[in-house]
C-alpha cells in the first residue's frame, strides 16, 4: 500500500516515505445509539487507516496510567542499569546515539512508544526501547513485542517469487497474463504488456486499490474479508497512474496470486514454508482474518477525530481517544482485518524477526546470487512518494546513508498506526524499527530516517535529529538499551544503489545464532 508522504496527509499499508502502506481517507466512525458520523483521516504509514476510537480516560484511569507509566520508566532504568558493562567504547557510544533518536521520536514527535533491534559484528545484537506499548495501561514498549509490519510484508513475497524465478518455474520478464489470463484488462490496463518485474518493482502503472477503499465509511471495510481478486477489480476501475513509479499495493498482491497459479498454494502457505520456517522466525505469522494480534504485541495509535493532527477533520464532533502530552487525543488502531493488506501487507512480525529476515536475504540463504542481484536491479522512486535519493528494486528499497553507501530494506505501515522498517547496511549491520504511531510531520518522518543512519552508521560519522535535543521534556533515560548477545558476521560490501549492483560477500552474512 501506498508510502507516507512528507505532508502528513496520506496513510498507507505503504507509506512511501515510510515505505508501506499509506493512504488518505475520509472515515466515517459511528459511535452511540445516535450513529453520528464522523470523517477523520487516519494517520498511518507503509501502509493505513481506522476509526473506533479509544473510550476517554477518567480521572483515576489517567492516575493508574500515569503510575504504571513511572513503574515501566523505573523498571527499564534498572533493565539499563544491568546491561552489559564490557562492550566497547564505540558500542556504548552507538547505544547512546540511538537512544538520543529514539527519545526524540517520543518526546518531541509524541510516538507514544519506539523500540529498536541493532545488530553487527562489533557490538553484538541488542535492543533500545523508549515510551510505552499501552497508553491506558502505562506497559512500558519492548523491542520483543509483536506489530503489524505492514509492506515489510511485500518484501517477502518479492523473495518469494524470485525463489520461483531461481527455479525456473516463474520468468521476471514474461507477462502477467502468461499466469493470470484475463485478469488485468480494462480502462487502460493490460496484462499483456506488464511484466512480474514490473510488478514487483511498481513500474507497471496500476493503481493502489487502497485510495479507493479508505474512502469508503470505515466500519464498512474495517472487519470485512476481502479476496485478492477483489482488490484487483477496485484497482482496475480506477484512473492510470501519471507518473512512471508508483507505489501499489495492488502489484504485490498480484504477485502473490502468481505464486499461488504456480506452486498450487497460497502465497501464506508458500511464505511460511520457504522463509519463516527455514530461519526460524517464530514470531512472523499471517493473521488471516482474525483482528487480534496473538501474543505479546504493542498497541497502535492514530489521531482522533477533530484533533488538532488530524487532516480534514470533523470539527463538530468531538475526539474521545487517549490524550498524549501535547493535548493530541488518540484512537486505537490495533484490531484490524489485514486480508485488506494480503501479500503486500498482511504480516504480523518482532524487529528480532525482521532483522533475522533480511540478514537470510542478504546472507545467501533465500535466494541465489543471482536471484539477489535482480532484486537489486533499481529504477529511481519517486522522492515525494519515498525521500530524495531513494531507489526501488523487486520488493527492496535502497537509500543513501550519511556515512557512506546505502541501506537495503523495507518499511511499513498498517491500518491504524504501526510503523515497522528493517534494513541493512554496507557493513552487514542491521536495524529494526517499530513505532506504535506514524510520525505526522515532516521533521517528524525526518528523524525516524535519521534513527536508521544513526543505527547503521557509526557513532562518530552518524546524523543528529534534526530536532535540536531530545531531552526537552521527559527523561531521555525512561527507556532500556539492553545487549542480547554477541554476532561475529561480517557484512555486505558497500553497495551503491544504482542497477546491477551485487553483494560479493554474502557468505559472510550467514545467520550464525
């Protein structure tokens, strides 16, 4: 779904700059015996929107919050505290810098909680984390908990059907109409001219069907089932896109329904069996139709309706969510039919998943050289639909770092506030994010992108926010920075994003947990 614009105006299952899922939309929320309707566009990324706002705090549910709130700051000081004390300077000074970033997302940006997963060859894997997983209940956020990862999920079905392409069984550069006959024609569109590779790099010119749903009223769709051949129909009745790329996740839905023509199993089924269950990642699962995320997970979060953030909204109803610090009221976005997202963006996953994934990727253990460096064939993306000097390859995103080279990923957001990304840079070092709130502004989405350089980067040659210090308003230690273990992989040689671009040192990226 479409990527988060710089406007703050648009939410996706893709976020372009956030790189899932993004969408504007009018939502229609009715609440009451009186079913007032309400329109709100829902601030989401990578790829969303919904509108079942959270019941207002009371006075003494806002003390038990506030309470819990100060526990979880105390319990991940004493989690701070008892980390490990031999690491390096420079991983002291990586930890610091990152936590500098987080701290800036919370208390000057209002994501109500932030958590990251670094991991490298130096320093070992170890997490930050900063606010909190549940604003009602004060839970303090964990880089372990479960959130929807939105169009991260499009990067697995891109491996997937490039497994299919090593094997012989699917051609990048055959039709689409070769394996779904008939299926994309009309107003203006033709599978017969568009190509798996167009696909999976959205070049094909097919729209994002999800402009056109979130313009429906919310509790129409929100719960509802949908099927990929559905999805498609609504894309196809809509107006041509006008620029060459453009962002849809209609393209990876189709994909997914090309693997299911070639391997007689659904693209769930072959995900599963092809890379969860291979690099043992046992917190990515599909939800299918079920709304609740299973196991510890964080809560997600986008403005309420008639609050000062959101884009066009009611002003003669008012907001009932959760208030943040700066008087922002929230509503709870977590339950939610993801078949609305399918393969491009359905997956519920961890940032130590995430991670795991993309070192598979890069590390040889998905895909041929071969196969890998087709993914790393890049078109340049259009910079108001993800940033300047972002290029887009089959299901992967390349972007430049301020230390040098580039950082290979996905990102994603999802119908009511979850922001994930992972990406990996020159070096082999890896970075997960997750966000139970999409950044709204553009200094906002600015220092989510300077948390991944600050990430890969190292601590000397990494960015600053861009705001000027994130200690303005809460204690910036009110979050764990916590080491997990040591890594002795090396990395990925430095790659620069333009095409043909090829890892020659993927043996060295095997996973070795």
């Amino acid at each position: 779904m479409r990527h988060e614009q710089s406007r703050a105006t648009r939410n996706h299952l893709g976020n372009p700059r956030s790189a899932g899922i993004q969408f504007s939309a009018r939502v229609r929320h009715r609440a009451g015996t009186s079913r007032t309707a309400r329109r709100a566009t829902v601030l989401v990324a990578a790829s969303a929107l919904l509108a079942v706002a959270v019941p207002a705090a009371n006075a003494s549910g806002a003390a038990r919050a506030s309470g819990a709130a100060d526990e979880a700051r105390a319990a991940q000081r004493t989690t701070a505290a008892h980390r490990a004390t031999d690491a390096p300077n420079g991983c002291d000074a990586a930890r610091t810098a990152l936590g500098r970033s987080l701290d800036t997302l919370v208390t000057r940006h209002v994501i109500p909680g932030v958590a990251a997963e670094v991991i490298g060859r130096d320093c070992g894997r170890w997490t930050a984390e900063r606010g909190v997983a549940d604003l009602h209940t004060g839970r303090p956020m964990r880089a372990a908990d479960r959130l929807r990862i939105g169009s991260v999920t499009k990067t697995f079905t891109a491996t997937v059907v490039v497994q299919l392409a090593d094997e012989g069984r699917i051609g990048l550069d055959d039709p689409v109409e070769r394996y779904l006959p008939g299926l994309i024609r009309g107003n203006g569109h033709d599978g017969r001219t568009i190509t798996v590779r167009q696909l999976l790099q959205h070049t094909s010119g097919l729209p994002d069907y999800t402009e056109a749903i979130v313009e429906r009223p919310v509790d129409e769709w929100r719960f509802r089932h949908f099927e990929p051949r559905e999805l498609v129909a609504t894309a196809l009745a809509m107006p041509r896109p006008a620029t060459e790329w453009h962002y849809s996740t209609t393209n990876s839905v189709i994909a997914g329904m090309i693997v299911e023509k070639v391997t007689g199993h659904g693209v769930e089924a072959e995900v599963r069996r092809r890379i969860i269950e291979p690099l043992g990642l046992r917190d990515t699962y599909w939800p299918g139709d079920r709304t609740r995320i299973r196991g510890p997970h964080s809560r997600s979060y986008f403005p309420a309706a008639g609050s000062a953030d959101a884009a066009r909204p009611d002003t003669t109803s008012s907001s009932d969510g959760a208030p943040l610090s700066d008087g922002t009221s929230l509503s709870d976005g977590t339950e939610w039919n993801m078949t609305f997202g399918g393969a491009g963006g359905a997956l519920v996953s961890t940032p130590g998943d995430v991670n795991r994934f993309f070192r598979g990727l890069f590390g040889g253990r998905l895909v041929s050289a071969h196969g890998l460096a087709e993914m790393k064939r890049t078109v340049p993306a259009d910079p108001e639909r993800l940033w300047p000097g972002a290029r887009y390859g089959l299901g992967l995103i390349a972007s430049p770092l301020t230390c040098g080279g580039m950082w290979w990923g996905h990102g994603g957001t999802v119908p009511g506030g979850h922001r994930a990304l992972g990406a990996i840079g020159p070096d082999g070092r890896g970075i997960a994010l997750a966000l139970n709130k999409v950044p709204d502004s553009q200094e906002a989405e600015a220092d989510f992108l300077a948390a991944v350089d600050v990430g890969l980067c190292p601590a000397d040659r990494a960015p600053h926010a861009s705001s000027t210090d994130s200690t303005t308003g809460t204690d910036s230690t009110t979050g764990t920075d916590s080491t997990t273990g040591t890594d002795s992989t090396t990395g990925t040689d430095s790659t620069t994003g333009t095409e043909n671009t090829t890892g020659n040192s993927t043996d060295q990226l095997r996973e070795t947990e």
